[in-house]
C-alpha cells in the first residue's frame, strides 16, 4: 500500500493514514521498547539485595519494641 498522508490547507503533510495492522506492529514494538529501557535502565542502577528472612526479622523486632 502506497503512503497517505492528510495535509493542511497549505498542502504541509500533518498526518499519515496506516493499515491497521501496521499500526498495531508500531504500538506492540513501542511498548516493547519502553519494556526493554524500562528493564535496562533498572539493571543499571546499583542496589544492594537483603534476604528476606532478614527483612521479616528486622520488622518484627521493630513490631516488638
């Protein structure tokens, strides 16, 4: 299918007629992006991992002062 756009009064392309499936594709390949920078963005921070036995025993000595 040959690209169609909508144009203004001065005949300026403002926007673009997509098949529907073609559209769909870009959304679900949009969001997949977000997922990936999303997770690489987490992974590149540095955190520290406490056991969560250790994290119950802290809140229940806290529970118990």
């Amino acid at each position: 299918m040959k690209n169609q756009f909508i144009t203004d009064d001065n005949g300026q392309k403002v926007a673009v007629i997509l098949p529907l499936k073609e559209y769909e594709k870009m959304l679900d390949d949009l969001d997949e992006y977000a997922c990936i920078r999303a997770y690489d963005k987490v992974k590149s921070r540095k955190q520290e991992y406490v056991p969560a036995s250790d994290v119950f025993e802290s809140i229940e000595k806290k529970r118990k002062q």
